[in-house]
C-alpha cells in the first residue's frame, strides 16, 4: 500500500534532487545553490540553511570526487594544497559564524544573506572575466533602450549598442 509522503517532505527531496543533480553536473552549487533553495523554498533562516549544508554538500561531492577520480580527472596535488587551506579556513569560519550568531542571533540572516548573494555574484563576474580573457565569450556589449532621437522607448522597440 502506498504511503502518503507529506507535501514539505516532498518538496525537500526534489529540491535535494535537483541541487544533486546540479552539482554532479558542474560540481558546484553545495552551498550557492543550497542555501538559496533552502531559506527561499522551503523557509529556512539562513543561519540553519549554511548549517544543513554541510553534511548535504560533504556527501554529494564525495560522490561526485569518487567518480571524477575513476575517470582521472581529479588534480591530486591541487586538490590536496586546497584541502590543507580549506581545512583551517572552513574551521576559522564555522567559529566566526558561531561567534557572530552568538551576538546577533537571527538578525544574522539579513547579513548572510548579503554576503552569499555577494559571493554568487563575485564568482559569476569572474567566472565571465576568465571566459572573456580567455575569448570563449565575446565581452558584453551595453544596449539601453532609446528611440533615434535619445528619448526612452518602452516597450523596448529599438535598441542602440
């Protein structure tokens, strides 16, 4: 007999589906993608949604090093100067957070909030930058929405570049 799986059960699993999908595919997105989909999905503070991440994130992406491993695609040597780096900042920054929602509780989350989105933002202006340097991508032209005469067209209709 099927048993009836509650609606918020089911949105956490096809929200963890989707964000193992994502990071199995590009190996990123344990924390970008997660804690977004958790505060606004399924309406975590964003202080518990950093803190479910990690045992989410850690596991994911030793599935994911396993098999990147079997195609012998993992940089062992970068791999290992990341960890022993990683290693003391993540500890460093799991105290500073602590230390910071000891004083400021969930009046935490606006921050976090801030400097996540910031991060995602950093990360995708230099994923751009690189592939812009790089010339796989033609570097972003501007184009404002203004008639021939310099006034404002809405709807868009014509655009100068």
């Amino acid at each position: 007999m099927w048993k009836v799986v509650p609606l918020d059960i089911a949105l956490e699993l096809i929200v963890g589906a989707v964000l193992g999908f994502a990071v199995g595919l590009t190996g990123t997105g344990g924390a970008g993608l997660a804690i977004p989909g958790l505060v606004l999905l399924l309406g975590f503070s964003t202080v518990t949604a950093v803190a479910t991440t990690f045992p989410f994130a850690a596991i994911i992406k030793l599935i994911g090093f396993i098999q990147h491993r079997k195609q012998g695609t993992v940089h062992l040597q970068v791999g290992v100067a990341l960890l022993l780096g990683g290693v003391p900042g993540s500890i460093l920054g799991v105290l500073a957070l602590s230390q910071l929602f000891d004083a400021y509780g969930e009046d935490l989350d606006l921050w976090l909030n801030m400097a996540i989105g910031g991060l995602i933002i950093l990360g995708l202006v230099i994923v751009l930058t690189v592939l812009v340097v790089a010339g796989i991508a033609p570097p972003p032209q501007l184009c404002l929405p203004f008639s021939r005469i310099g006034q404002p067209t809405f709807p868009l209709r014509h655009h100068v570049c």
